[in-house]
C-alpha cells in the first residue's frame, strides 16, 4: 500500500512536468503577442495623427487592441500560476483556519512537528509567516527561510496597507519607513473593525523595525536548525511571550522532516496564516499563493458551545478562498474538517455541534467536497480519518482537476487568439485596397517595360563583358597572390644557424630538430597563403558591385535601399513577397555565393608541401648532419615548395573571372531568362511603384509605404497570434 501510494503520487508529479513546460512556450508566445500589439497600436496612433481620409480615420479608430491587451495580462497571470502549479515538485495541502480552529494542531499531527516548530494557542494567531511543510523520511528536522528584500517588503507588505487604509504617499525607501510616523488612520475607517486591526498590524511593523530590519539583508535562503524555527516562524514563545520579531521579515519558511505517517510520497503541507484573521494584511498575497501552489484546501473549524453557527466570518473566509481559482470551483478541491473535542476538554463534546454545521453547511452556501468530523489533536484520528482520505481523494482526481483547470485557461486563450483575429483582420483593411488599378495600370506598365528593357541591356552587356575576361586573369586575385608569394620569400620562418644548434641540444638530436623544423616551416608557408581569401573575396564583391549597380540604375531599385553590394542583394530579397520564389532565387544564389580560399586554392597548393613533412622529403640528413647541412636543406626545400606553389598560383589567376562569368550568367538566367520571371517583375514593382517611380506617382508614394509599413506591423501580429503559438492542450 505504501509503495503503491507513493508511486502513484510521484507518477502524478512526473506527468505535470511536460505540461508545465508547454505552457511556458504559450506563455512566452503571448508575451511575444503583447509586444507586437503594443507596436501595431503605436503605430495606429501615429497613422491617425496623419490620416486626412475620414474614412480611414474610422476605420482605424473601430481597431480595440487595448481590450486585448488588458486580456493578455489577464492571461499570463493565468498562465504564471498554472506553470507554478504543474512544475512543483510535491502535491501540496492548503491548511486554513482562523485563530482558535486547532489547525496548529492538525499540522503538529499531520507532519509530527511540536509546538516548539508549529505554535499553536486558543486566541489569536501565532505563527505569523506562510510555511511549507515537506515530507521526507530518513532527514533530521530542519527549516530554510526567505527573507524579504527592501523592494519585496515595501511592495507586498508596506504598499498594501497605505492604499487599503488611504494613508496617503507609500514610502519608497526603508528608512522613510522607519523614519518618518506612521500617517493617522482616516476618519471614515474610525470605528471600523477590520480597518482597525489593519493598521495596528502594519502599526507592528513600524514600531518594531529595528528589531528585524536587519534581515531584510540577509541571503536567502538561510538554513536554521530544528531549535531555531520558532524564532523565525512565531510569534511568540512556548510560554506566551510576544517577544519574537524575525517573522516579519520572513516572506516564506520551509520545513523538512519525516512524517509519521510514512504512506505519504511526495507530500507537502502550506501554513496559511492570514487568511480568516483581520490582523493580518497580507490576505490577498496568501490568496495568490493559495491559488498556485494548493492543490487541495483544508478548512478548519472547532464548533462551539453553547450553540454554533456559521457565521459571516466563516462565508467570508471561503469565499475568498473561492475567488483565487476562478478556474476551478472550489468545492472540487476543498473539505471542511471539523474539529471534534473531547468530554475532557476545556469546551467539552463538541459532536452535536459538529453535526449541526455539517447539516447546514450547503444552505450558507460552503460547498465542500466533503465535511471530515475528526480531533485534530488526535495522532491517529488526523492522519487516518483527514489525511488518509485526502490523499485518496487527490490520487482519484487531481488529473481530471488538473485538465478541468487547464481546459478552462486553454479555453480562454482560445476565445482571445479568435477576439485578436478579428480585430487584426480589420486592421488589415484599415487603409483600404490602394488606388483603383484603371488609373495608374496603363502609366504603369509604360515604365515597367522601360525598366524592364534598360535592365536586360544592362545586365545582357555586363554578362558579354564578362564572357570576354573570363579567360583573363583576375587583377584584384594577381595581386593578392603576388603578396603573399613575396610574404613567403621576406619571411620564411627559417631559424639561424645558432637557433638550430640550441634546438639541437634542447631536443638531444639532429634529425629530431630537422623534422620538428620541417613541420614548422610548413605550417608557416602555408599560414601565408591564407591571405589569399581576402584577395578572392575582394574580386567576387567587385562582380557583386557592379550587378548591383545595375540593379540600383537601369532597375531603378535604388530608391529602395541604401545598402551596397551583398547587403542590397539581400535587402532586395527580403522586400520580396514569399511567392515570388523565382526572382528570390536569383537573388539569394548570388548573394550567398562564395570564393574562398579553402574551397578553390588549399586543396591544389598542398600538395606542393609535402616536401616539407618529414616522411616525404626528398632530403634526408647525413650520417653526420650539422646546424649548417639543416639550415642548407631547410632553405632548399622552402625554395622549391614555393616555386612549385607560385606555379599552381599561376594556372589558377583566371579562377576568379570564370567564376565571376558563371555566377553572373546564372543569376542573368534566374531574373531575366526563367519562365514566367517578367511576371514576377512586374508583381514586384506593381506593389512598390510609387518608390521606384516617385515622381511618376507621387501621391502614390507616401500612401504605398505608409500602407506597407502598416501591414508589416498587422503581419507581426499575425505571426505572434497563430493558433498553435498559444495552444498548450493538444
């Protein structure tokens, strides 16, 4: 039974973890979204100062992305709390109750901790700080503490209180708030209970400062012994003394030790202090822990004589339990344990009273999945008849609880992925279709085939140049060789006679020395040659440039760009819509095409090196070598390598122009020769003539572009809203 418990809550675990990581892909999706509605809609506001067209200004003015936004942060708090809930590594037990309930007691029971860990009192709260409670057998008892940092303590404990009770300005600093009085109470709260008990609350913080501002400093976590947990975690003493004041600087405790009751798993049980108690501020922040990091809620409630009832009090405290999971109805994830008192006790059996509530429980409107009458000081009675129960019920259900909760967040962002469909495909039609084509088409295509004839000269005749020097060698490449072959001569890497001599010794041998040289020499005459690259380079971007001149003059597609070379190729490429693949091709083959030096030359010059390795050299030294016989064979073979390379260099200066010739040729053949490529053209310029023909078509002009920036911003938007970006369930 305990194995099989134990496992069946760790495969549990072990399925929510893929979940969790599929929901921060949506999560991370849906702020991708935001952002490129929050351009869309800048962009918006910047078309309607400049729009003159009613019209237009209507349309654009009908376009509601700040809904959709105010959706979004919706949406990814949503998803934060979902994310947090798959990714824990326990399943955790939510004990609430208010002061007075027994559920200190419940917890001593459940975990097996004292009231020197839990304190526990009839008459207010005194555990003062939202505790973790872990399972695991086998470790001594120990807690880990989270303080709050300056930010976080202003944030979630100063600020709160200041806008709650209308103090006025909050402080920004620790030392405002220490400084300066606290402001009075309003008037309109005077009288008020639970105002009253807020601002003595936060009154504590003020006046005690200095007895714990010190660890709003500390690192986190600090690990503290079993004896140090009540210091940080209560109140007060064992014996009722209010002295402690650790706990208000603690954001969050944790502690580990070994269950008693074994058949647990991975189990963890969250202290929820706060909540049910008017003393304490910080309501709605256990609220968001609750709704997170809870997946079944525990309510404690000791019936008492003479009569018992629910009270307002008690409505409260599940309704606003109720309200920080608005996706899953808390009667599905919540019990009610009333907390049964023997004859011995101070208030005595309390078992009819217990049966009273539990009769009227639904007609107050506390719907529980179930009403577990039990002692919750009673060892046995609180882990068999409360634990034991809650434990089966979470194995039988908390999958389906799981899907119902993201079902009902998937369910959501499905409703705003259609809502921002709507609203960008309005946005596509906001600035109209363009001008009516009978006006401008006939002006049109006059010039098109105008650009289109000059190019096809251009590039026709640029493309004939190249057939004649293709057999030429190139300048830009001779140079670069010329270069290199004289870095080879000025700077062989040749050691001296008296280098050679102390690598002698150093290596205890001739021939040793001789071949470690050979190796060097080499690797030296080759690294020369790697300059070779630039000088291919260099002639490969002269042939880009020109085609691009042409591109920029005779097709007129300079006004669209300021970038040069291999930079206007692609710029040109980008501005292309996706399904004129053809004309695209052209563009990308030769902007990606590449001379380099390892491709074209490092294979046909190496093996003119091999005389220089050692296994291969035709020069082997004598019986009786010296410093000058290798320095003589050194100088030789170095001579003759790179006499050998200089003429492979040689028969390779006319690479460069018959690569030039063929890249040229293709491209020619790409955007000017390939089927049905004219047609692509004129696609092309159609969309943009009002930029390649300003003059032509200047109203046109600013309106085009105008209208094509407006569509890049919706298609942005578009891109972010796919329907599987923000899909988690499949």
């Amino acid at each position: 039974m305990v194995d099989n418990r134990t496992a069946q809550i760790a495969s549990i675990i072990e399925k929510r973890q893929p979940l969790a990581t599929k929901v921060e892909e949506v999560e991370n999706n849906l702020q991708s979204l935001s952002s490129a509605l929050h351009g869309l809609d800048q962009h918006r506001s910047q078309l309607l100062s400049q729009a003159d067209d009613v019209e237009t200004r209507g349309r654009l003015q009908e376009i509601n992305l700040t809904t959709i936004q105010s959706e979004i942060n919706t949406e990814l708090a949503a998803l934060s709390k979902l994310k947090t809930r798959f990714s824990r590594k326990t399943l955790n037990i939510g004990v609430i109750g208010r002061a007075g309930q027994g559920k200190s007691r419940l917890l001593q029971s459940l975990s097996g901790l004292s009231t020197d860990e839990i304190p526990s009192g009839d008459r207010s709260h005194c555990t003062g700080v939202r505790s973790t409670i872990h399972h695991n057998p086998g470790v001594e008892t120990y807690g880990e503490v989270w303080f709050h940092s300056e930010r976080s303590f202003l944030n979630e404990i100063v600020s709160p209180y200041y806008e709650k009770l209308q103090l006025g300005s909050r402080p920004f600093t620790l030392e405002e708030f220490a400084r300066n009085p606290l402001p009075e109470l309003p008037r309109q709260f005077a009288g008020q209970a639970e105002p009253g008990a807020m601002y003595e609350h936060l009154r504590k913080y003020h006046v005690n400062f200095d007895k714990y501002k010190h660890l709003l400093r500390e690192a986190s976590p600090q690990r503290i012994s079993k004896q140090q947990i009540r210091e940080y975690v209560a109140q007060d003493t064992p014996d009722g003394q209010r002295i402690y004041f650790n706990y208000l600087a603690v954001q969050e405790a944790k502690i580990v030790c070994g269950f008693p009751n074994t058949d647990v798993g991975q189990i963890a049980l969250i202290d929820m202090p706060g909540l049910g108690d008017t003393g304490l501020g910080d309501a709605e922040r256990l609220m968001n822990i609750l709704g997170q990091d809870v997946d079944i809620v525990l309510f404690v409630r000791m019936p008492r004589p003479p009569r018992d009832f629910w009270a307002d009090v008690d409505v409260k405290l599940y309704d606003t339990a109720r309200s920080s999971l608005v996706d899953l109805p808390i009667h599905l994830w919540s019990f009610m344990v009333l907390n049964r008192t023997s004859a011995h006790s101070s208030i005595g059996d309390n078992f009819v009273y217990c049966e009273e509530l539990i009769s009227t429980h639904k007609t107050s409107h506390i719907d529980v999945v179930e009403c577990i009458t039990a002692s919750c000081a009673d060892y046995e009675e609180a882990n068999q008849k409360i634990l034991d129960q809650i434990l089966d019920y979470l194995m039988q259900n908390v999958t389906a609880l799981d899907k119902q909760y993201a079902s009902a967040c998937q369910d959501r962002l499905n409703r705003l992925h259609s809502t921002t469909a709507l609203e960008l495909e309005k946005a596509k039609k906001a600035l109209g279709h363009g001008l009516q084509r009978d006006s401008w088409f006939p002006v049109f295509i006059k010039l098109f085939n105008k650009l289109w004839n000059d190019l096809t000269v251009g590039l026709e005749g640029l493309l004939r140049d190249l057939r004649w020097q293709r057999d030429a060698q190139d300048a830009d490449f001779k140079d670069q060789v010329n270069a290199a072959l004289q870095a080879c001569r000025e700077d062989t890497g040749i050691p001296s006679l008296e280098e050679i001599e102390i690598r002698r010794d150093s290596e205890g041998s001739y021939n040793i020395a001789y071949n470690k040289y050979l190796h060097e020499i080499r690797a030296y005459l080759s690294q020369h040659f790697l300059s070779l690259d630039s000088g291919l380079k260099r002639s490969l971007e002269n042939i880009k440039s020109q085609v691009v001149d042409i591109l920029s003059d005779q097709g007129r597609l300079g006004t669209l760009t300021d970038a040069k070379g291999t930079d206007f190729l692609n710029a040109i490429e980008n501005l292309m819509p996706e399904d004129l693949s053809r004309l695209r091709l052209g563009f990308h083959i030769l902007s990606t095409f590449e001379l380099s030096y390892r491709g074209l030359i490092q294979h046909r010059i190496r093996r003119h090196l091999d005389r220089l390795t050692p296994d291969e050299t035709p020069l082997q030294l004598s019986k009786s070598p010296s410093a000058q016989e290798i320095l003589v064979s050194l100088q030789t073979l170095h001579a003759e390598a790179l006499y050998e390379c200089e003429a492979a260099l040689d028969e390779l200066l006319c690479e460069p122009s018959q690569a030039a010739y063929a890249i040229v040729e293709e491209f020619v053949d790409r955007i000017l020769r390939a089927e049905g490529v004219k047609d692509d053209w004129q696609i092309f310029l159609e969309e943009i003539r009002s930029e390649i023909w300003s003059t032509e078509f200047e109203k046109l002009g600013e309106n085009s572009r105008l209208r094509r920036e407006w569509l890049n911003s919706v298609e942005r938007a578009l891109s972010a809203n796919q329907f599987d970006l923000v899909n988690f369930l499949n």
